[in-house]
C-alpha cells in the first residue's frame, strides 16, 4: 500500500487484505490491472475497488433474503399441511353423507349436509388461494430485491455504467466467442487535461463532466456493446463483432459528440470551457491474454494524447510508431 501511495484506511486495508489472501479473483485481476498500466490508486479509484469487491452490503442482502425465504417457505409448508388436512376432513365427511344415503337417510337432508360440506371447503380454498397469492406476491419482492442488488454490484455508483466486476465477466465471455473467430474490439477513452480541469473547476464540476461523459458514450455504442469504467476518468467500450474499422467509427462518433458538447455548471449557470477526449483502439488477437489486447488500447491512446490530443488512435499507428523509432 506503501509503495502505491495508498492511504491506510479501513476500507483500503480491507481492499488488500483480500488482495493478498488471493480469496477474490476478479479483485486480484482489477488491482493487477491496474498496477501493469500503472495507474494511480487515487481516492476514487480505492472507493470503487471497495464498492465493487468489497462492500459488505450483498452480504447483508444475502442475510436478509436468506431469512426471509426461510420465513416463506415455512409458511408455505403449513398451507400445504392445512390443505391436506382439510382435504381429508372433507373426503371424510363427503363419505358420511354418502354412507347415511345407503342408511335411508332423507334425501333432502342429505343434500343440505352435502351443500353445506362442500360449502366449508370452498371456503377452506378461497383462503387458502388468498394465502398463497400473498406469499408469491413477497416471493416477487424478494426476487425483484435480489436481482436490485445484483444490478447495484455491477454499476459503477457515479457513472452509472458497468464497473470493472461487470467489465471483466462480460470481456471473459467475449474473448470465448471471439476464440471461435467473430472480432472483438475494444476502445479505451480519457479526458483530456482533466486534472487541469478538477483543478480550476472543483471535484463536483469533475464527476458532472464524467457522467457526461458516461451519458454519450452510452448512446453511441451499440446496443450490445459494453460500455463501462475503466477507473478514474478513463472509460472503456467493449464491442463484440465489430472488426476495427467499425471501432474506429464508433470510437470518432464518440470524439465528435464530446467535442461539440457545452457543459454548463448547475449551481451558477456558467458556460464551461469545451473539452475533448483521446480514444486509444485495439481488435483481439486470438488466443491472447485479454490484458494484452487492453494494453495496446492504452498504448494507443497515450499516442493519442502524445500526438495533440482529440484524436482516436489504432494499434495499427502503434506499430507504424514503433517502426519510425
């Protein structure tokens, strides 16, 4: 934590305690990651691998869910004994009325019993039905809670898009389909200047520009696209079937958007200075480590950054860099 520069807090100890023990995968991958791009484990970075990774609340709603399915199921358990045994006591009393019919009985207090029996038992149903409507109606409550809660775990708090827990399930089940042939492209983004701009303007006026941010590059992807949070201000798209030219012009679609956005500050109405963003692109190369094919994104965009930032920036300009040097 020491050599990261990482602040000794209750939440960044717990970050890297599960660090170390190894006893979190996707946390281990997130934090290597980061450190082989070297980026900062700056304060929002920390708060997102805690969130993402950490957090005890899914232990909480699993604690609470659990509890309260135990709760329904053993309610459900004594409707069922009830209607068993009201279906016997009324198989029982329907066999009276028959065998009093064998005795002679007056018919017509025959069928008065028999009325009233079946009578009884459409009661004993009517509110055995009503009970059962009510447990299914919680039944729904905890399934829309659970899936709430699974949704919460996999979107990043400020932007709204996926976070890196979400990022990497969907970029393993990519790299499985790509493996079989279909390209896979991946754009990584960054705000130009943006410390200058947190600097001058405040962290609030900062995430606002981040869910801008956020909000188009959304829109500008395809619907099967994953957009998310790579971390800090970079924010990264994960494209399935799209070779790299289709990335390339989803990634300038992108560009342009932001570069004729206007952001306004909310709390007096002044018109801020525009901004821009560089946009590093890479297409997967069967069989390799999905770290690799984010490696040369980030190669491409600080080449993008390098070269007069506002630009999008192909492996392909990587390796014509490479040669010229």
């Amino acid at each position: 934590m020491a050599e990261q520069r990482i602040a000794p807090t209750p939440a960044n100890f717990a970050v890297w305690f599960h660090y170390f023990a190894g006893s979190h995968d996707d946390l281990r991958n997130a934090i290597d990651l980061l450190i082989d791009h070297n980026r900062p484990f700056d304060v929002r970075t920390n708060q997102d691998l805690f969130d993402t990774y950490v957090a005890p609340q899914a232990g909480a709603v699993a604690f609470e869910t659990s509890e309260r399915l135990h709760a329904l199921m053993g309610a459900a358990k004594e409707f069922l004994a009830t209607a068993i045994a009201d279906n016997h006591s009324q198989m029982q009393a329907i066999s009276e009325v028959a065998d009093q019919g064998k005795a002679g009985v007056d018919p017509k207090a025959l069928v008065a019993q028999l009325m009233s029996e079946l009578a009884r038992a459409a009661t004993r149903a009517t509110r055995l039905e009503a009970g059962f409507a009510e447990k299914t109606r919680e039944l729904d409550v905890i399934r829309d809670s659970l899936s709430k809660s699974e949704e919460r775990a996999r979107t990043d708090t400020l932007t709204g898009l996926a976070n890196r827990r979400a990022l990497d399930e969907f970029l393993r089940k990519a790299q499985a389909t790509a493996d079989w042939g279909e390209p896979l492209s991946v754009l990584l983004l960054d705000i130009d200047h943006f410390k200058t701009f947190n600097d001058n303007f405040g962290h609030g006026v900062g995430d606002q520009v981040l869910r801008l941010m956020a909000k188009v590059l959304r829109e500008k992807v395809r619907a099967h696209d994953l957009p998310a949070r790579y971390g800090g201000e970079e924010l990264i798209a994960v494209l399935p079937d799209a070779d790299l030219a289709t990335c390339v012009e989803i990634a300038e679609r992108i560009r342009r958007a932001i570069a004729d956005c206007r952001i306004t500050r909310r709390s007096t109405g002044e018109v801020l200075p525009s901004i821009s963003i560089s946009i590093g692109v890479a297409q997967y190369r069967s069989g390799e480590a999905i770290s690799d094919l984010i490696e040369r994104c980030d190669r491409a965009l600080y080449l993008a950054k390098g070269g007069g930032r506002n630009r999008v920036v192909t492996e392909i300009e990587l390796d014509r860099a490479g040669a010229a040097g």
